[in-house]
C-alpha cells in the first residue's frame, strides 16, 4: 500500500486507464499545458498528447455535449469540471443527454462518461463558488453518482466509472485533494454502488458522505473518549443508488440515525436517507432521526458567516448528544 | 480628453492600479480570502470607456475582475476595500467579497463569477432601459475566454433582434487562465465573431487609454443614438496571474516584457509629460498623495469596520415582510 494523495490517486487512476485503452480521453478547462486546476492530470498531456488530454474552451454544456456525443461511438470521455458551480451550465447534456439516451433509444445508444468535478464549500470563495450539488444530481434517473472519501475510493472509483458503460458523476471536495491515504498498489476497481462501515459502533449511526464521512469520524472518537458513546459510522460513497440495504443494517444494529451533510437540508442525501430509514426499518428505531446540514443561504464571503453555514463535527456531536439527552 | 481629463484620469487610473496592488498585500496578510483578481495592465480598459460614457448614470456590469470597474462607476474605494476585508461597511455588507462587488446605487450592476453569465444580464437590463425610455445605455465588460460560453452567441442575437441599447466591451488579455486564447478559441480577433450577427464592432489598443476613449466613443454614441447593439475589442494584457492562486508561469517572459514596456499608466504619464501639462515630480507627488489616501482612508476604514453578526445569516436570503407572501386582499 502507498500513501499518496487524493488527487494523485485520481491521477494515477486516469493515467493507468488512458494508457491502457487508445479510447479513453480526459477533457476539460486547464486539463492540459497546466496540468488541471487540482493537479488531477499533472503530466498527462506531456504523456498522451493534445488529442488525448484536451484543453477545452470555456463552453461547459458545449464541451460536455461533445464529450457525451464521443461516447455514444465508443470514446470513453473523463470530464473535468473545473468546479461542480460550472456543472450547471452542463446540467442540460448531462441530464438530458447522458442519463436519458439508454432509456429512450430502448438500449440502442449508451453514454459511458466520466463527469468529475469539486464541489463544496472552500475558504470564502462566496455564493456563486461553493455549491454543494450532489443532491441535485442524484435525484435523476439514468445518471450514477459516487462521491469519494478518501484517496484509496478516488482511485477505485475513477478506475470503476471508466469501465462502467453507464454515466457516472464523481463528485469530489475541493477542500480534499491534498489528503493523504493508503492505496491498493495493485489495480483496484471500488465498487460504484453500495456503503462502507468506516467505524463500528453500537449505539448510534452517523451516516456522512465524503467530507462529512471525516466529521462523522473526529465526532465519533470525541464521542467514545469523552461521553462513552459508541458511534457507527457509515460512508455512503454511493448517493445515486443509494445502498438501501446497508442504511438498514446499520440502523437495525444501533436503532439510531444521523445524517451529516455539507449541503442544505431541503430535498437532500439527509431527507433521503431518513425516507429509506422510513420505508425499511421504521419500527427499528429508537429515536426519531436527525440530519446535520448547512444553514438554507447561498453561502457569504464573510469568514465568520461562512462557518456558521456550514456543520462541522461539533455540530455532529452536539446532535448525538441531544439524541442522548446529555444536553 | 481634454487635457485637464487627462490629468484627472491618470490619477484616477493610478489610484486603481495602487489599490489593487494593495488588495495583493492584504491577501497575503490574510485580510482578504476567497478568490481575487486583479486589474493591473488593463486599466485603460474601463477608464478609456467610462469616460466616453456617463459613470454613475449607464449601467455597467462584469465578470469577477470587478473592483475598478466599481470604482470608476462611483463606488466608494473605502466600502469596496470594506467588502474585501468582508465587513459590514462592504459593498455588499461583506456578504459578496471580491467576485461580487455591487453598487447599484451607482448603477454598478455586480460582479460575477461564472464566466459569460452577465452576457444575457446586460441584454436584460438594456431591454428594461428600452422600455423605461432612459437616455442611459448598457456596458457588459467580459474576458476574450467568455466568447466560448453559448450565452455569448445567444446574447448578440438578442440584442439584435430586439435592437437593445448595449454595449459589449471584451477586454481580450489573451488568456484565460492557463489558456492562451489561440488554444481555445478560432480566432483570436474577436470582433470578428460578431459579424454574424450584424452588430457593428471595433478593435483597438487597450493599452492607449486615448485609442479605448476614441473607439468608445463611437460605440457608446451609436448605442445611446437607439441604433442598437455594439461590440467594442480592446487589446490587453494583465499583468499579473489571472487569480492569487495562479502561478503565471504558462507565459513566455518576452511577451510579458513586451506588454510591460506598454504600461497604460507609464504611456499616458509619459504622453502629459512631453506636452508639459505635467512634470516627472508632479507624478511621484500625484502617486504619494494615493498611496496615503489608500494607507490612511481606505485600509485604516476597512480595518476598523464591524464583521457582520452572524444572528443576520439569513438576512438578504430572501425579501424582508413581502405582503404578498400571505396572499389576501391587496
Ligand atoms: C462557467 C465558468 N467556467 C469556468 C470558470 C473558471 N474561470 C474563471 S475565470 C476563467 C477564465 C476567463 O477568461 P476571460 O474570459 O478571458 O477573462 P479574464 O480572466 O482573462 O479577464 C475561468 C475558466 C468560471 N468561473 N465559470
Ligand atoms: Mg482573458
């Protein structure tokens, strides 16, 4: 196992697959000559060449288009979206192009594409710079949305979207390309659906996905050291499907939920994972779940504000001991 | 220009250029977060053109390069450098920061920060100005990389057919980001790409503040005349990296060299000089008299404003007691 970081595991993913299969591209603003905006195909354009490593112009619905039209003739695209508030512009290809042409063409045309992009909410970069998207991708039909936690997931899961015949959006964190982590040195494929049991527990499931995966954790070790609460914690590196057994296990096991979000609360992975909970083991429960999320505002520039929208561990904790009744 | 504009303009443009270079020194004292662009080397731009127009009283609206435009428009240096700082006394009460600088009452209608998104803004807000019967016109100043977004195409069309009263100002650097514009984009002279749409449009240095004021001239004329849209090129360059985190280290050193030795501020001082409206000394005093006016007004202001309270998160998130929100008789 090598230590390396989350952009080099992402990286390393899409070097291996572009050297592997003439077919693959990767295409994107800055994706080339500078080497990517989060250093994700540093090297690559040196390696492959222009054709293959493609520095597109600022046109997102346009260069995404043409990703998806590529990949419905055998190109296998891996897009780079600067950052997921760009994603936006694009939300007209990939919803009504790439997630629907398998279902309307009876499963004549597929659109294998790699959507990669940042969301998050960053260090002041203010409203129009730190949406937390995943919720919107994931509520549409005929698209995958996975979204890594760690360096070992981004890779595995790069590598899995790649070979995938099916649109895959990975939505990644701004704030994580310089974490560290072990990674498989042999090839390894994550799997693209399903959850993983980051911490065992007994007494409670604190459900997170990638950066909320790492409050949910700093609160559980809080949490066991200080208040002798023995937390699960569940990475729910699948949003689109969500892993509804998995949601289950655990809470039929702890009897308890939290769910931790970045984004806003409304129409969201927490609003969601309480619905599964609902429909699959309502009368497990102990206690009514709870969600963690960002306040309902676009996000302000002010530092102070900022941090007051956006949860953290010490929200996660305050929530599972207002669970407990310790406060 | 007379030669008293001049005078004042190459104040004004040296206080633009002191203030951002300021704003450099506060990021990395870690005054100012988030995203910041600056202007340096591309002054002439918004000056050459705000002078042919009318600050204050024609709409204006830009990308995230925002903060001179700001201020040529009327707004305050002390509240834009407040909204750096993110205070209360900012701009946008700190809720903005340096992509989204407004001052409506100005009529500086923002600063944003996805790229061609005020294209169709502008069209907007000259449609309305068209409807309103205002004298006032509509200013869009964009990147040469923005041209590459369909809102781009979709807005000169538009304005066409609508004949709105806007004017398109592209600020071609040659760049944007790591990207030199004859990588991304088919033809480097943009103002051919407007052909299609019949728009009249115009290419000039946008280094000679007097070539931008001339040109701008005629642009800012035919669109308050009721003639329609215009497309008005300016060539640029700036003079540092696109952002505070960009390297810069993608353009060749001569190219910067060139560009340099075309200083819009250095062309116009040096031009008062030989015609002897000014001396070398007059100069250093002029640039003095900013640096303390920066020092001792604007930073000391920023500085000292309140952080707005977080019990106000929510405030501006949506209209305060709309009437309509409960329905009812009205
Ligand atoms: C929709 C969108 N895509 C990408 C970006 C990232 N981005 C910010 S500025 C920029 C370059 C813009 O270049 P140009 O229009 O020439 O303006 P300049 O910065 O050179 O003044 C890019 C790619 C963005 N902010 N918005
Ligand atoms: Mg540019």
């Amino acid at each position: 196992m090598a230590v390396m970081m989350y952009w080099e595991a992402i990286r390393r993913a899409q070097d291996e697959e572009l050297a592997r299969d003439p077919m693959v591209i990767v295409m994107g603003e800055d994706v080339g000559v500078a080497g990517g905006t989060y250093k994700a195909t540093k090297g690559l354009y040196e390696k492959y060449g222009a054709e293959r490593v493609i520095d597109t112009p600022i046109s997102e619905n346009g260069f995404t288009g043409l990703g998806i039209g590529a990949s419905f003739i055998g190109v296998r695209p891996i897009i780079e979206i600067m950052s997921v508030n760009f994603a936006w512009l694009a939300m007209d290809q990939i919803f009504n192009s790439a997630a629907k042409v398998r279902y309307m063409s009876g499963g004549q045309l597929e659109a294998p594409v790699v959507i990669r992009s940042p969301g998050g909410t960053a260090h002041q970069l203010g409203a129009q710079h730190s949406a937390r998207m995943e919720k919107v991708f994931m509520g549409v039909a005929g698209l995958r949305v996975v979204t890594p936690s760690n360096p070992r997931q981004a890779y595995g899961l790069v590598k899995s979207a790649v070979r995938c015949n099916d649109p895959v959006f990975i939505n990644e964190h701004e704030l994580m390309y310089n974490m560290k982590g072990e990674v498989p040195d042999e090839e390894y494929f994550h799997p693209l659906e399903g959850s993983e049991v980051a911490r065992q527990g007994r007494d409670v499931t604190l459900f997170g996905y990638n950066i909320s995966v790492h409050w949910c954790l700093e609160a559980a070790e809080f949490l066991a050291s200080h208040h002798g609460i023995d937390c699960e914690v569940v990475d729910l590196y699948s949003l689109s499907p969500l892993d509804r057994a998995g949601i289950k296990a655990s809470v039929s096991k702890t009897h308890r939920a939290i769910i931790a979000e970045e984004a806003e609360a409304p129409v969201g992975v927490g609003s969601e994972v309480m619905a599964i909970i609902n429909e699959e083991c309502f009368f497990e429960l102990d206690a009514a779940p709870v969600r963690v999320s960002a306040r309902n505002v676009p996000i302000p520039y002010n530092h102070r504000l900022e941090k007051a929208a956006i949860p953290g561990a010490k929200d996660v904790v305050h929530a599972v001991l207002k669970m407990f009744g310790k406060q | 220009m007379t030669p008293a504009d001049k005078k004042r303009v190459l104040r004004e443009m040296l206080f633009a250029r002191r203030f951002e270079e300021r704003c450099y020194e506060a990021y990395v004292e870690r005054k100012i977060g988030g995203f910041l662009h600056l202007y340096p080397g591309q002054e002439a731009c918004a000056f050459g053109v705000m002078e042919a127009a009318r600050p204050g009283h024609d709409y204006v609206i830009t990308g995230y390069r925002d903060h001179v435009h700001a201020i040529k428009c009327g707004a305050d240096p002390k509240a834009v450098m407040a909204e750096l700082y993110g205070k209360e006394t900012g701009s946008s009460k700190g809720r903005g920061g340096s992509m989204h600088i407004f001052d409506v009452e100005h009529h500086f209608m923002g600063g944003y920060a996805l790229v061609g998104g005020p294209f169709p803004l502008a069209a907007g807000i000259a449609k309305g100005l068209k409807m309103k019967g205002s004298d006032a016109i509509s200013i869009c100043f964009l990147g040469d990389a923005a041209n590459n977004q369909g809102t781009f195409h979709e807005s000169l069309n538009m304005a066409k057919v609508w004949n709105l009263p806007v004017l398109y100002v592209c600020e071609n650097n040659l760049y944007g980001i790591g990207t030199r514009i004859d990588r991304s984009t088919a033809v480097i002279d943009q103002y051919k790409r407007v052909s299609g749409y019949d728009i009249p449009a115009a290419q000039t240095d946008g280094q000679d503040i007097e070539k931008v004021y001339e040109a701008a001239k005629i642009a800012v004329d035919h669109v308050r005349s009721g003639k329609g849209p215009y497309f008005l090129e300016l060539m640029t360059y700036r003079y540092r990296g696109h952002s505070m985190s960009d390297s810069n280290a993608y353009r060749p050193k001569d190219e910067e060299r060139m560009w340099s030795k075309r200083d819009p501020i250095i062309m116009l001082r040096d031009r008062l000089i030989e015609a002897k409206q000014i001396t070398l000394d007059d100069y250093k005093a002029m640039d003095t008299a900013v640096l303390e006016e920066i020092e001792n007004e604007i930073i000391k202001f920023a500085e000292a404003s309140p952080e707005p309270s977080v019990d106000e998160l929510e405030k501006y998130v949506l209209a305060d007691n709309d009437p309509y929100v409960r329905g009812g008789k009205h």
